[in-house]
C-alpha cells in the first residue's frame, strides 16, 4: 500500500465540551493516526487552526462552545475555512454552525439549514426529563430519541448510492435541507436499541427524511454536520464516514509537531508519581459513581459515569506510556503538573461525596476535561516523536473491530 502524508488533526476540548471528545482519540489511536493535537478556545483564538488541516468539535453544550470561543473565535473559524481547512461538527459541533438569531449562537452562522427538533410546546416526555429537552431563547430544542439510529448515507458521488449506517444518537440535531448544503444522510429508522424519550410518531415525524449528515463548501475549505456521533467507537461502520472525512480533506498547513525535551525529560520515578496520582482519582471517583447525583451544568446534566470516562482515558494510555517508556518523550515539568492537576481531581472528588454541590462539580468537570486533554495531546505528541513513520502511514481503512462499550453523552 502507498503511504500518504496524513493531515494535522485537532479536536476541541475547550469550555463547553464533553467526554465525547475522548471518542476521537480513541478512533485515531486505533488507526495509528498520530497527528492529532487538542485545542482549547484560547488556542484556537491565538491562531492554532493555522497550523490545522481538520479541526472536528464533538458534543457538549453548544452555547458555552459558542461563548467561549466568541466573536474572535468564529473569525478564526472562518480564516480556517476559507484558508482550505476542513470542520467536523458531530452533536454539539453540528448545531454550533447552522443558523440562529441567538447571542453567542449568531456568530457562527456559517450554515443556512435549521433544526426540526425545536418547538414552542414541547411534547410530553416518556422518560429522561433531565436529558429531553433544553432552552432555546423561548423556544425548546427537544431531543425525540436516545441510542442506536438506522440512517441513509449517500457513498460517492451517485445519489443512488446508499448504504445503511447505525449511529447513536445523544441529542444531536436533525437539519431541515437548505439550498447551501449537500444532504450525506437521512434519518431513516429505529432500532432495538433506540430509546424513545417521546412518543414514537412524534419521534417518526421528528427525525425520519430529515437531514443527518451535511457538507458544505466554505470558501476553500469544507464544512461537515453530523447529528449522530458517527465518532462513537463503538460503531465502526460509522467511525469510516469520519475517516473518509478526513480522507478528502486539503493537506495545506505544517504538520503537527512533536517537541522532544531538550533538558527535564521526565524519569521513570517521575511519572511513577504521575501514575499514583491517576490512580487514586479513579479509586475515589469509582465510589462516587455508586451515587445517584446529578448536576446541571450550563445547559447539560453530567452524572457520576461520567467521571471515570475521562480518568480511564487517562489510566489506558497511561499503562501504554509507562510500558513503552513514553515518558522519555515528555518534559517532567508537564508531567508534575499533570500528578498536580490529578491531586486536586481527588481532593474534589473526595469533596463531593460530602457536598454534592453544583458548583464543585463544575470544578470537578473542568478540572476533568483540562486533564485528560493535556495528557492525551503528550501521549499523541510522544507516540509521534518516538514513531518517526507517524507521517507517513498508510491512510486508515475499514476499522477491524470494535471496542468495548463507552458511556454516553
């Protein structure tokens, strides 16, 4: 097989995002793509997407997306795009670009299409009211389903070719066809692991021919918007429609780099302290996922499960970098930082069980989400640096199997 140069990938995991950000590490690690970096919105609004290729934005809440990243934020987004660059906005990602009157959201009105799952009357929930719905201005945005959905997905450039994707759905969008937007999918069924947070006709009326999946051209650059989480690694036939992205994206911008430490590279006993840190959050964190806590955090409901999504993104790889001797990749400076940013991950945890407090688990999440994004960007950075082939691997096929289950958003 020839091997290509593969584009620099980032992933947002910025204010706003959830775990969901984590689905794409693990789908890149799997296929051995190594270019990939992890932004924040103050990265992106100090000019980070120059040195980008594709940038992909999971789920999370879209408005504090919105928010953090602002105006400046949506300027850089645009340079990106008419520079050449190539956005995947999968749940969250999807709605922050289509059209809104709504302040943070009317900054990013890059996409004419507008949502079908948004009422001023919302129709009764049949369970999960926490997840169901959420404030749009004085409208609602509800979400019909849960789990597993059947969709149409266009293959090429023949309209008659179509294949039957399944990809959950955890409150993503279904998108009224606009005449900027090339339709890639449809909603077009359930299955038996569809759960219906509302009755299923209205779920039927809601999601079935309605838009799932949509490219637009923007400048020289490419715009793509996927309700499902076709990112979930769990669904490998889904995960491809995300390579294949990537696959046509502009190869343009300088390749992400992986900086080796010159002096203070991180020892064994140094990451060995790292490595007690990680383990002790999880054990805390596991006790308190036994609880039934629940926390509205912006506009989204986090749960207990949750925390250890972004601990065991942190403990797998890091068995992988203490086994491989990683570390000899990464500055002990980081790497202390890292064992200090963990220790308060405990001491909030261990906080919580006393004072189940919304305000604590914000702390709690950010602190989460900070962590595990700057580990899993040193573990890419230092697989890079130790595989000298990461820029030149042959691009990534049908994905050979399927992981173990992963929580949902």
């Amino acid at each position: 097989m020839k091997s290509i140069q593969q584009p620099t990938i980032a992933v947002y995991t910025g204010e706003g995002s959830s775990h969901s950000w984590i689905w794409f590490a693990d789908i890149f690690e799997r296929k051995q793509m190594y270019t990939v970096m992890f932004l924040d919105e103050g990265d992106i609004v100090s000019g980070a997407l120059d040195g980008v290729d594709v940038l992909f934005v999971s789920g999370g809440d879209t408005f504090a997306i919105a928010a953090a990243l602002g105006p400046k934020g949506a300027r850089a987004l645009e340079r990106f795009l008419l520079g050449g660059g190539t956005y995947v906005g999968a749940c969250a990602g999807a709605y922050l670009l289509l059209k809104s009157s709504l302040e943070p959201l009317h900054f990013f009105n890059f996409v004419e299409a507008t949502i079908t799952n948004l009422t001023r009357c919302l129709p009764p929930a049949l369970q999960r009211p926490e997840k169901y719905c959420t404030a749009y201005g004085c409208r609602y945005v509800y979400h019909p389903v849960r789990g597993a959905v059947l969709l149409d997905y266009r293959v090429g450039s023949e309209t008659q070719n179509i294949q039957h994707v399944t990809a959950p759905l955890f409150g993503g969008s279904a998108m009224r066809a606009s005449d900027d937007i090339e339709v890639l999918g449809t909603y077009a069924g359930f299955t038996d692991q569809t759960e219906f947070l509302v009755e299923e006709s209205i779920a039927r009326e809601t999601l079935f021919g309605n838009v799932a999946a949509a490219r637009k051209t923007y400048g020289q650059g490419t715009i793509y918007l996927f309700g499902p989480h076709f990112e979930h690694p769990d669904y490998p036939e889904a995960n491809q429609i995300v390579f294949d992205c990537i696959g046509l994206a502009r190869i343009g911008h300088r390749q992400a780099c992986s900086r080796v430490p010159d002096s203070g590279v991180a020892s064994r006993v140094v990451f060995r302290r790292f490595m007690s840190s990680a383990s002790n959050a999880r054990i805390v964190g596991l006790a308190l996922e036994r609880s039934a806590y629940q926390w509205l955090i912006g506009a989204k409901v986090y749960d207990p499960e949750k925390i250890r999504v972004f601990l065991e993104a942190i403990w797998k790889r890091a068995r992988v970098f203490e086994d491989r001797g990683l570390y000899r990749y990464c500055s002990a400076v980081d790497v202390e930082r890292l064992t200090g940013m963990l220790a308060d991950v405990t001491v909030c945890l261990r906080a919580l069980k006393r004072d189940a407090a919304c305000g604590l688990a914000e702390e709690l999440f950010r602190d989460l989400r900070r962590s595990a994004a700057l580990f899993v960007g040193m573990y890419f950075s230092a697989l890079r640096a130790c595989d000298t082939t990461a820029d030149t691997l042959p691009f990534p096929g049908p994905v050979a199997s399927v992981p173990e289950t992963i929580a949902a958003v």
